[in-house]
C-alpha cells in the first residue's frame, strides 16, 4: 500500500526508531481500515453485571514493523474481539512497536480522506504522525493495557496450527458480511455453493460463529473487500476472518463467545507445557499470522507475562509440595482436605473445573502443577 517513502532530511532523535515513513495507498481504504480498528478499541460487546458502574481504560492500536510487514492491532474493551490491519506492501520499514490512542482530532483527520486523497503515515517508536490534504496530528506513546498482555498471548496460542476452512471471493464476500446477523446467537458458519451460509448446528466442516454480530465492526470496509477467507483449528472454538483488501488484509479473530475476552482465557497455559517457559509468547511478543502460518516480533515494552489466577495456584502447589507422583505415571495433589488425581497423557483431572472446562480454556492448575514437577523430577 505505499507508493512513496518519504526520504527528506528529518532533524530527530536518532534513538527513536522510525518503523514507517511514507504514503499508504489507497488512502481512503487505510484511513477506514484505521478507523475500523479505532472503533473496535472503543466498542465493547460484553459488559458483565459487575461492570455496570465501573469502566476500564480504552487503548488504541499496537503499531508494529518488521522490515517486511506493517502491522496495526487492536482488541476491544471486553477483548473479545482482536483486529489486526496488515500493509502488505509496505516498501522499507524499521523494526519496533509503538502504541498510542485514535483520538478524536485523528479519527477526524482520517475521516475527512476520500477516493485518490494521499494518506501520509509516519510512524515511531514515541507515535505516529498523520497528514492528509485536508489536516494533521500527532498521536504519542501511551501505556499497554496489562490484560492486552494475555490477549496477544491467548490469540496467539488459540489460532496457532489454523488452517484454511473457507474462501470467499469479492461478491460472495461482500454478500455474507451484508448479511451479518445482528444480534448476539451461537451458530457455525458452513459452506454453501460458493458462500457461506450460518446454521445453529455444528457439523464436521462447520465453522465456529458464535457472536458473529461482532464481525459487523468491518461494515465500512465492505466495499473495499476483495476476498474472505476463514481459519480456524478442527475441534475449536476460535476462528479467523481475512477481509481481503488491496494491498492489505485485516484479520478479525473473535473469542468463542461475547462474554469470554481473550485476556480471561487460558490457552496459552499450554505454552508452558512440561514447565518450559515460552517467554516470548506469554509476554505478548510473539504474533502469530494464520495467513502464511508464521510468527512475527512484537516489541513491547513491559516483557512480563500476564497474571493468571491458575498459575499462581500451579506454583502454590508446588512449593507446598503438594504434588506427589503415582507409580502408574499419574499425579496426586493434596491441599487442604482436597485431593485430586491428574494425568498428563492424555491430559486430565478429577477437579470440578477440569470437568466443566476441559482443556477448552487452557488446562487447570492441578495439570499445571502436575507439569511443572514432572520438569522438576
């Protein structure tokens, strides 16, 4: 999407990386697509009771850049929703990461670029910087959320192994999205000629859908649309949607239903397997692209994981000794006048929690903690 790459003698800080600087084309299509991912930071398409009286600081989108794609991430609110913009021609770019907040004078900025308007972008390791015919502004570094931490990390974990399920072209594509149900509902996207059609029934090659009132969130995108393409892993309960564009393609991956935001789930747990610590995904910097199947850096600042209620428990368990090893390669963990019984291949456990759940929200601590003596033995 860039046609021009700005090489005029800037008076900076050299030890501000510069991950992008240049014209984005076409411009009225970034400027939506940008839009489109300001409006999913300030949409929130779950409010739990507890809630009700109490709001959580928005943030904006995650700029990144790795000398091969431009990246723009964003997750609601709820996190139930996680948008990412990829510039897939994005001439030469630096590396880092950078996020700042959408403010109304730039969603302003944005609004006003219309058919062959130019959109110039720079972008920065301290902000980003739009110009356009009609105005300007500048957008500066602000705090990551912490819970946008376990979001990076969960969507990656939940869409890794991803294959392709349904692919779309330009008039099926921009037909489905018009038919978009608007209400919240469970049901499974499956094939239908050359479309897709929703059904309240799953069935072998059907598609995870519930909540898909929330891939509404792309409506003005629609007329740039040139293919929709859908990803998800067999058994899950998480799928990809890939709007095609012009250079470009935003990803819009939607959690398994409206009230359950990726930064509550678990699955990443799973990237601590036999206790190894997968640092770079449980902080949140490593993506992962369904498209190509591939991984890509995410700098961010804080390098720590997110907190999570059944880790903590995990290693509780452990350091209490609670966790003793059974001759038939199982587990026993006692801990206050409960006992459980854990095995580790398959995995399973006696908890309530297990029996809910399952693995479909990461494993339970007593697995957890079952793993990590297995290391330590």
């Amino acid at each position: 999407m860039i046609t021009e790459i700005l090489l005029e003698p800037v008076e900076e800080d050299v030890r501000v990386p510069v991950l992008f600087d240049g014209f984005v084309e076409p411009g009225a299509q970034a400027a939506q697509a940008l839009l489109v991912l300001g409006k999913v930071a300030r949409t929130r398409f779950w409010m739990p009771p507890s809630m009700v009286n109490r709001l959580i600081a928005e943030s904006d989108p995650v700029f990144t850049a790795d000398r091969t794609t431009l990246r723009a991430e964003a997750f609601s609110p709820c996190c139930g929703v996680y948008a990412r913009l990829d510039v897939l021609e994005a001439g030469e770019l630096g590396e880092g990461c950078t996020n700042v907040d959408l403010s109304e004078a730039t969603r302003t900025v944005l609004a006003g670029v219309v058919a062959q308007d130019p959109l110039h972008l720079t972008v920065r390791g301290d902000g980003i910087h739009l110009r356009t015919l009609d105005g300007q502004n500048d957008e500066s570094l602000v705090p990551l959320p912490d819970r946008w931490v376990a979001g990076f990390a969960e969507v990656a974990a939940v869409t890794a192994g991803a294959v392709k399920k349904a692919e779309l072209d330009k008039l099926e594509a921009r037909a489905f999205l018009r038919r978009l149900p608007t209400a919240v509902g469970k049901s499974w996207a499956v094939a239908s000629g050359r479309g897709l059609r929703l059904t309240s029934r799953a069935g072998q090659d059907s598609i995870p859908a519930s909540g898909l009132h929330r891939l509404r969130i792309v409506e003005p995108l629609i007329r740039f649309a040139q293919g929709l393409t859908v990803y998800t892993r067999p058994g899950s309960e998480v799928a990809s949607w890939v709007l095609e564009l012009e250079r470009a393609r935003l990803i819009v991956t939607l959690s398994p239903e409206p009230s359950r935001g990726f930064s509550g789930e678990g699955g990443w747990l799973n990237s601590l397997a036999a206790g190894l610590e997968a640092t770079e995904l449980v902080t949140g910097r490593a993506g992962h692209d369904v498209v190509d199947g591939t991984w890509f850096s995410r700098e961010l600042p804080s390098g720590r994981g997110p907190e999570n209620r059944r880790l903590a428990k995990a290693r509780e368990l452990v350091a209490a000794g609670a966790v003793r090893s059974l001759p038939d390669g199982g587990y026993e963990i006692a801990r206050a006048g409960s006992v459980q019984r854990v095995r580790l291949s398959p995995p399973g456990c006696t908890c309530a929690w297990w029996a809910k759940h399952q693995e479909n929200r990461g494993p339970c601590s007593h697995v957890l903690a079952a793993r990590m003596s297995a290391v330590e033995a």
